[in-house]
C-alpha cells in the first residue's frame, strides 16, 4: 500500500514522502497515530502543491542567503582590541565579538553559535572566519584585528 507520510517516521521515511509499506501497518498504526494518510489521488495533489510551495521558499531562502555571502564577503570585518607593546592582545577575540562587528559594520544579524573562528585570535593580523548558513551553505569572511588608539 503506498501511503504519504505527515510526520518523520523512524525506519521508514521523511515528512511529505510517498512509501510503500504493508497494508497492516499502515491501518493499524500509521493512520490511527495520524503520522500518514493513504495516497489517493486528492492527497497526491496536495502532497504536490506542498513540496512545490517548499521548494519556492528554500529557492528563496538561497537567494537571500547569496545576497548576505556577497555582502559579508565584499570586505574585511574590522575588529579592535587593546595589546601590550609585542601586538599580543590582552585576552582573545571570540565569535561574539565577530558577531557584533558584522552587525554594525554589515547591518545582517548572525548567530555566534554559526561561527567558527581557525584557532584563538591572540594577536594582530588578518585571519579568516568561517560562517555556517544550513544546508551545505557557509563561506569564509576575513578579519582584520586592529590595535585600539
């Protein structure tokens, strides 16, 4: 029996995807637990206007997101930080105050948890950050860290 599932089913398959599976355990379980209803040809319909209307919005969502990576990419993030005489930096530079530069600097709000820094940044120079988007999405941003007047 081919059914379309409503909600992620462990061992068998993802939301919104047509499987096959016997007629007992669809009666029996799926259907009561409401996490799939049968394929006919109205659920099909709207199991097609679903994933069309998903697609149109992730098409979306990766525009938006090719706008922010150009964005992002177009400069260097400037960072200052108070050093000591040998440009070492009085404690480090972390992804929440990468997080706050790209804000005022780009104007695009970024979850610190989404960037990852190469290694501590304990002393002047230029370094490269990487941002995660989701869905195989990320690109490298450079940073400048400068010394505070």
């Amino acid at each position: 029996m081919q059914i379309i599932l409503i909600k992620d089913v462990d061992n068998l398959g993802g939301k919104d995807e047509l499987v096959t599976v016997k007629n007992g355990y669809a009666r029996n379980f799926l259907f009561p637990t409401k996490q799939a209803v049968e394929a006919s040809t109205s659920n099909l319909k709207q199991l097609e206007e679903r994933l069309k209307a998903k697609a149109k919005k992730e098409a979306a969502m990766l525009a938006e997101i090719t706008k922010v990576i150009l964005v992002l990419t177009s400069s260097p993030i400037k960072l200052t930080a108070k050093t000591g005489t040998s440009n070492k930096i009085f404690g480090t530079i972390t992804s929440f105050q990468v997080t706050r530069a790209i804000r005022e600097q780009k104007g695009y709000e970024i979850d610190r948890r989404r960037i990852s820094l190469p290694e501590e940044i304990k002393e002047l120079g230029s370094y490269k950050a990487t941002i995660d988007f989701g869905n195989g999405q990320n690109t490298e941003v450079d940073i400048e860290v400068g010394a505070e007047a």
